[in-house]
C-alpha cells in the first residue's frame, strides 16, 4: 500500500479517470468552438443548448478570440491621411523648436528606405519567422543612409537634436555624418571591431561588415589587435545578451541624454526592446516631469497611451514633411563625403584573406574587378549580426 492510502491499481484507475476528463474537455471546447464559428442562425436547437450549458468555456473561448483580434490589430499598419498627417507634422514641428533638449531614439524602420529589413512589420524579420517562411537578407554593407538619417544630421547641426539613441547596427547614423558623441548605438555596429585587452578598449573602424564570423555568445572576428595581438570581437548585443562595451553602445551618453531631455521623438521602432530600458524613459521622475513623447512608426507600440502624439506614416514621408515645415534642407548623401572612410583602420599585410564581405568604396571605379554590382544582391547572407540573428529564432527540424 503506497502513501496516501491507495494501491498501485487504485492509481491507475484514478489517473484514467483524470486523463478521460481531460479529453472530454477537450471534445467539448472542440464542440464549442466549431459551434461558435457559425452564424447565431445557422446554429441548432441542440447546439444552443450545449452553448448554454457551456458558459465557462464559451467566456474563455471569446476572451480568447478577442486576445487575438487585438494582436492581429496590433501588428498592422495604419496610416494617416495626408491632411491628417501635415496637421500632425506641423505640432511636432512645433515641438522641435520649443524642446531645450531633444532626443531622437530611433529602430529599423528608418532604415527600411534602404532596404534593409525591419523586425515586426508585416515584412519583418521576426514576423516572416514567426510565419515559418525563409528569410534571407540584401548584403547590408550596400545600404546608404536614408533621407531619415540625412534629417536627424541636419537637426543636429542645426542644434535641434541633442543625443541620437539607436537600436540598429547597420553604422548609417555614423555615416550620415552624425558625431560620435552624438550617437549612443546600444545594440552595436556591424563596422567597428574592438580590443577589450587594450586599456581603454581600442576600437577599429573597418569599411566591410565585420560579424562574418560572429553570432550569439561567439564574438571574435577572426583579427587581432595592432598593438597587443588580443583576437577582436564585434561590437553587436544580440538578442539574449547584456551590452558591456563602452562603445560604440555609449550607454552613459544615453543615460545623460535621457535624464537631461524634455522631449523625446521615436522614430521607426516597435519601442518593445526599449521599453525594457526604465533609464531611458526616466521612470524614477513623476509623470509630469518626464520628457514629452512623440512617436513616428506605421504599427501600434507599448508606449502609444504615454505619448503626447502619435504620427502614423513612413519616416521618410514624415521627416521631408518635418523639415519643410522647419525650413530646413536636407543634405544629400555623398559616399565621398562618407566619414567611415577617414574613420577606418586599414587591414595589415596578411589580413586581406580573413573576410569575404563586400567592402565599401568611395565609387564604383575603386571596386575590385567583380565587385561593382548596382542594386542591392537579394543572395542570402550567411553568418553576422543579421544572418545567424535571424537563423537562431527559427526552429530546428527534428531528424528522423
């Protein structure tokens, strides 16, 4: 006789007694919900009254549809109409030149102009996963700043832009010609490799992308240090992983910015990775104190109740309107003028095998034989910041 009272067999008979209620609940929410599909109409006398004698499971199965609804909601897009969205324009223009210090923080949808892939849009890296459909990313190193990324470096000559925080690591903001003291780029930049050996850490700008070998917890990119021979390491904070360099991810800028800031404009992100971060929303101040918020993106975000507005449409439609209405031009981006290029550490004899990206160059003519494609390649890329980023998302086929 086991503890409790009963025998082996008495267990048993309880278990399949258990086990044949859990499938009869299971029958009936199958029932329920087929019923609850169809038209109130088309429904049965038989199936109205086992709707009635189901009210539990018919509450639960509604308050799961609605659950549903609201993130399907959630995750489209919505635009506002053009009137609607030059009188929105205008009160953020407003704000802009009446904010004592104005922070931008900005995600991937400035960069989709590019053509580089967002997270969440319907097109998304994420949501294609989520999906199970194959994703497969342009070579990231052809992408040029977008007339979003111009704006932001105009606002900031201009001094209407304090601090840039961003999430993105394709480096466009360093090339836009933002300073890099004006950048916090808090998920890292698939240019820069480090030397955390070196006191301080010795960074190397390089003109290819430099996560080719690296990927989740494996950092090293296959060089070494100039000066100690310590192995570099990226700069990317992937998914799952805590930031610790001091830059290119700048966190004490951030910081300072945020705390110093009256008016914060988010530009192109879903806000669900930097809703994590209370420092940069200054949560320890009382809500009257905090900075005033405006949000730019096309899908609904965490955020959308704080914010003191809400601008549905494209950055790029929104800032051309935005610096028309502040009587600002937007410089045009120039690959000669690209401070990556005066930035950057050459490779050392020896060196030039230890990639096979595409390196950036001031012009088609300094390319190498090969290399002097026109649009972006739409080839997949194996490895790096964005390729294994998506890769490890995906599940594993099971081998049988």
């Amino acid at each position: 006789m086991a503890a409790g009272g009963l025998s082996r067999s008495e267990r048993k008979a309880a278990e399949r007694v258990r086990r044949l209620r859990e499938e009869q609940q299971r029958e009936r929410l199958r029932q329920v919900s087929r019923i609850l599909r169809k038209a109130a109409a088309e429904r049965s006398a038989e199936e109205g009254r086992l709707l009635a004698e189901s009210a539990d499971l018919v509450t639960e199965l509604q308050g799961r549809s609605r659950r549903r609804e609201g993130l399907k909601r959630r995750q489209e897009e919505v635009c506002d109409d053009p009137e609607e969205l030059r009188g929105k324009v205008r009160e953020l223009a407003s704000a802009v030149r009446n904010a004592k210090y104005l922070v931008v923080y900005t995600g991937a949808g400035i960069s989709t102009a590019a053509s580089i892939p967002d997270y969440r849009g319907p097109n998304g890296v994420w949501t294609l996963l989520q999906k199970g459909r194959s994703v497969s990313a342009a070579d990231l190193s052809e992408a040029e700043p977008t007339l979003t990324h111009m704006s932001i470096t105009r606002l900031h000559e201009q001094k209407l832009v304090q601090h840039v925080v961003s999430q993105n690591c394709d480096g466009l903001h360093l090339r836009s010609g933002l300073p890099r003291t004006a950048i916090s780029e808090l998920h890292g930049n698939m240019y820069i490799e480090v030397c955390t050996s070196c006191v301080p850490n010795r960074e190397y700008v390089r003109v290819f992308d430099v996560t080719e070998r690296t990927a989740l917890h494996r950092h090293q990119t296959g060089r070494t240090c100039h000066k100690c021979g310590t192995q570099l390491r990226d700069t990317i904070v992937h998914f799952g992983e805590r930031g610790t360099l001091g830059q290119p991810l700048n966190w004490e800028a951030a910081t300072e910015a945020a705390s110093r800031a009256d008016t914060i404009l988010c530009l192109g992100s879903s806000l669900k990775v930097l809703k994590k971060y209370p420092r940069l929303w200054c949560m320890t101040k009382p809500p009257s104190r905090r900075p005033k918020l405006y949000i730019v993106n096309l899908q609904w975000t965490p955020k959308d109740d704080w914010a003191a507005l809400k601008l549905h449409g494209k950055c790029d439609d929104v800032m051309r309107l935005l610096m028309a209405e502040l009587g600002l031009e937007i410089p045009a981006y120039s690959r000669w003028q690209d401070p990556i290029f005066s930035l950057a550490t050459p490779l050392r004899a020896g060196e030039e095998g230890s990639h096979s990206r595409k390196s950036l160059c001031r012009s088609r003519e300094e390319a190498p034989p090969g290399d002097r494609g026109g649009p972006l390649s739409s080839a997949p890329i194996l490895g790096g910041w964005f390729g294994r980023g998506c890769t490890k998302r995906t599940k594993r086929k099971k081998v049988t």
